[in-house]
C-alpha cells in the first residue's frame, strides 16, 4: 500500500515537499489556514484542505491520525507549530517531521515528541559555507556538534598516493567510506587504494580534524 502523507503549512518549504512527494508517486494531503495557498497546491497534491491546524476538532476531522508521515511546514508563526505538533503526538501519528524556526523552538519541538525536526535554512546555510570555504567541499552532512560527512574532491596532493601512504586515520582520526570515480562507487576502500585526481571521498570524522585534513590535503 503507497504510505500517506499530509503536509501542513504550503509555504515554500512545504509547498516543495508536496510537489516533490507527488512527482514521487506518494498520496499527498496539503493543508493550509490560507484559501490561495490551498487552491495553488490543490493541482500539485491528491487532495488539497483549508484548515486551521491548532482547531483539535478540525485537525480531527480530517482523519489525521490515519496518516502514516505528517510534515508541519507552519514556518513564522512558532505557537502554531507547537500546537498543532502536540496534537499529532497526542492522536499518535507515527512519523511527525517539523520544519523548526530556531534553536528554542527546536528544543521545544524535541521535548513535546517530534519525531524529526529540520532546519533547513540553517542547515542549508552550514553546508554552503563549509561550500564557499573550500572548494573542495562537495556537500556535507553534519551528525552531531561534532561529527560530520563531507563529501571532498581529491587534487593534485593526493593523487597517485594510497589510503595507506596519506595516513589519514592515523594522522587525522578520519576514515574514507567511500570513493567515487566517474560512475564507480567503492564502498569499502582498501589502504592500498590509490587516489586519483578528481575522485569524491566521503568522508567521516570530527569537525575538527576533517578541517585540518581539508587544509593539509585538499
Ligand atoms: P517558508 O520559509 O518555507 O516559505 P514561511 O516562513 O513563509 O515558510 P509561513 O508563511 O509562516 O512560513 O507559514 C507557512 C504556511 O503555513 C503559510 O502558508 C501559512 O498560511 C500556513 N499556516 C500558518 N498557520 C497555520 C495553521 N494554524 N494551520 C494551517 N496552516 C497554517
Ligand atoms: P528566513 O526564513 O530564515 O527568515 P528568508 O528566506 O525568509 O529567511 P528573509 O527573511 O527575506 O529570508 O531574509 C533573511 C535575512 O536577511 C533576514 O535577517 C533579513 O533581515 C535580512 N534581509 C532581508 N532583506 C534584506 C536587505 N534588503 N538588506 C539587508 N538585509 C536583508
Ligand atoms: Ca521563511
């Protein structure tokens, strides 16, 4: 059976999510307070409600708790975001991910039983700026305060070196999970793999040390 979403909240954030969903072949209910947002995403979703989400009687009504995933894109009004998550924690709505404004309503959205909460301004923003600092930075993926995945492009210091020579556990605490070369992916590089310019590593490691592996070798 195709897993039901309802996305509540059709800004741009949630607007994107329902158009994407539905491109992916998902059943999509958009909800919005807002009339022109509803009838603006209503071609985009299976169905397309105007509803205010913080009414415990009309979030009821649209059989809510049937919902297998329930995204809440309520971007600047952070009370109604709060309101209306407890409400799905409470009818038990297995999967309840949260667009979060800041990091206070982020916490307040952990306490309450959010299952996933994103930030995707500020995220985005991290991952750009790790972007403009070293070109070499493909993309990456913060884990915790501390830990991340970067993907990097291997240049001329490393090329033609191997795992073993670079040394990089050892010398960094980093480890290579994977190497991507054109349409090949070695998911488990061996330490006598050697590197070659233009290769994607993708990398773990604390923050700290993958930066000064970036400024040694990248
Ligand atoms: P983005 O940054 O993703 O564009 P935004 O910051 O513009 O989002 P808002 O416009 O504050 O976010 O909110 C997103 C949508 O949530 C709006 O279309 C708004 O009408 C809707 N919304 C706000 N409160 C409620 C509510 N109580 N019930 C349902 N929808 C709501
Ligand atoms: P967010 O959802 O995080 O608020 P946003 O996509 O809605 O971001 P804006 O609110 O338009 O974007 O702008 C983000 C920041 O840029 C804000 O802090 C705002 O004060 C600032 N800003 C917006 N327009 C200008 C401007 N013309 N000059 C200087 N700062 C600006
Ligand atoms: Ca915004």
């Amino acid at each position: 059976m195709k897993k039901q979403f309802a996305v509540i909240g059709l800004g741009r954030f949630g607007g994107s999510i329902v158009k994407e969903l539905n491109d992916l072949g998902m059943e999509v209910l958009a909800i919005d307070i807002n009339e022109d947002k509803v009838n603006e995403f209503a071609p985009a979703a299976t169905h397309a409600v105007m509803a205010d989400t913080t009414d415990e009687n009309a979030l009821r009504s649209l059989g809510i708790r049937n919902f297998d995933h329930v995204i809440v894109a309520i971007g600047d009004n952070i009370q109604s975001s709060i309101l209306t998550t407890l409400m799905l924690v409470e009818v038990g709505v297995p999967h309840i991910t949260v667009k979060a404004q800041n990091d206070y309503h982020e916490k307040v959205l952990n306490k309450i039983g959010a299952h996933k909460v994103v930030h995707p301004e500020r995220d985005m923003g991290i991952r750009i700026a790790h972007n403009l600092v070293s070109k070499n930075v493909l993309d990456y993926l913060e884990l915790s305060d501390e830990y991340s995945i970067v993907e990097l492009i291997a240049g001329d210091r490393v090329h033609n070196h191997s795992l073993m020579d670079l040394d990089l556990r050892a010398k960094y605490g980093c480890n290579i999970m994977a190497i991507k070369r054109g349409e090949d992916i070695n998911v488990s590089p061996a330490a006598d793999e050697n590197l070659k310019k233009q290769d994607i590593l993708i990398v773990i490691g604390a923050d700290r040390d993958i930066t000064r592996m970036e400024q040694d070798l990248f």
